[in-house]
C-alpha cells in the first residue's frame, strides 16, 4: 500500500503530465480542424453560424488570440458578401428561427462589450455602428450546462458563446468567438 508521501508524489507528478496530454490532444484536434478548413473558411464559418454562407464572399479580417489555456480566448472575422450573396443569405436565414432583427438583447451587448477593452489586444464587432441587420446568438455555455440557461449570461462563471451580426447597409457578415 501507497503511503501518504509517495501518493502525493504520484499525484504532484501525475497531474501536470495529465494536464500536459489533455493539452496535446486539444491542440491536435484544432490541428486537425484548421487543415480541414484550410482552403475552405467559408465553411468553416457556416458550420460555426449554422447557416451556409455564399461562397462567392470574401473573407475581409480575421483576428484571434487563442492559444494559451486550451479553447480560451476570442476570434473575430468580418465576411464581405456580395448583392447576389446577401440576397441567398437573406432567404437563408429567413428560414432559420436562430436570427432575429437588431438591436441585440441588452444581455448579449453587455456580455460583448466585457471583450471590448480598447487595448490591442481586445477586439471584436462595434455593435453601436451597426443599426440596420439581423443577430444569431449561440449560447455555447447554456447548451453545456443547461440548469444555467435561465442565469443572466453576465451572472455566469464564464464566457463561451458566438455573436454573428450581419449588416445590411455594408453586406459585411461580423462573426465572433468567445471562450473562458
């Protein structure tokens, strides 16, 4: 039988090894989606949207700062869409009972506007300049914890939802990422 001191030992060793290897395996999963989707954002991003995106659109920027603690951080695209692309887009998501018309609910501005620091660090969409679209909001931290779902998204232990606004007056599609 173990002792105290070696099980400690055991688990003082153990534990950043473990740590370590969930780390590993994380990084090769985004690995693995990042050369799925290398030649193909597009769909990427309509898979992240739920929602297909036209693929005669053009990725404009995209920004994240991801890669410390595993799956933390925030990114943020803007997809530029072309008349024929906003139109599809339109009717697309007209069928799809996930978007609803701007202005974004009061709890999801406060919750976007956490990441919104103004250091070079923060960035992500400037909800005050978009007047005229329509919002999806997917609450990843809700469908995880469900008994959450009711709790305001402010009140939570952490951050871990999409904000995607597309802007009829530019036809640019803003998609952002948050985990904590």
């Amino acid at each position: 039988m173990l002792s105290n001191r070696k099980l400690s030992l055991l688990l003082i060793i153990l534990f950043p090894l473990l740590l370590a290897l969930s780390c590993i395996i994380q990084d090769s999963k985004n690995i693995d989606k990042s050369i799925k989707y290398k030649n193909d954002p597009l769909s990427y991003y309509s898979e992240t949207i739920d929602t297909k995106i036209p693929t005669d659109s053009t990725v404009l920027m995209y920004k994240d700062n991801y890669g410390g603690f595993p799956m933390d951080g925030n990114s943020y695209a803007i997809i530029q869409l072309t008349q024929k692309g906003r139109e599809t887009f339109i009717k697309t998501t007209d069928k799809n009972d996930k978007w609803s018309s701007l202005p974004i609910k009061k709890d999801f501005q406060e919750a976007i506007g956490v990441f919104d620091d103004g250091d070079e660090d923060s960035f992500g969409p400037d909800i005050s300049k978009i007047k005229n679209g329509i919002y999806y909001f997917r609450d990843r931290y809700a469908e995880n914890y469900p008994e959450e779902s009711k709790t305001n998204i402010n009140n939570r232990y952490a951050y871990n939802f999409t904000v995607v606004i597309f802007d009829f007056d530019t036809n640019k599609l803003h998609i952002y990422t948050v985990d904590t």
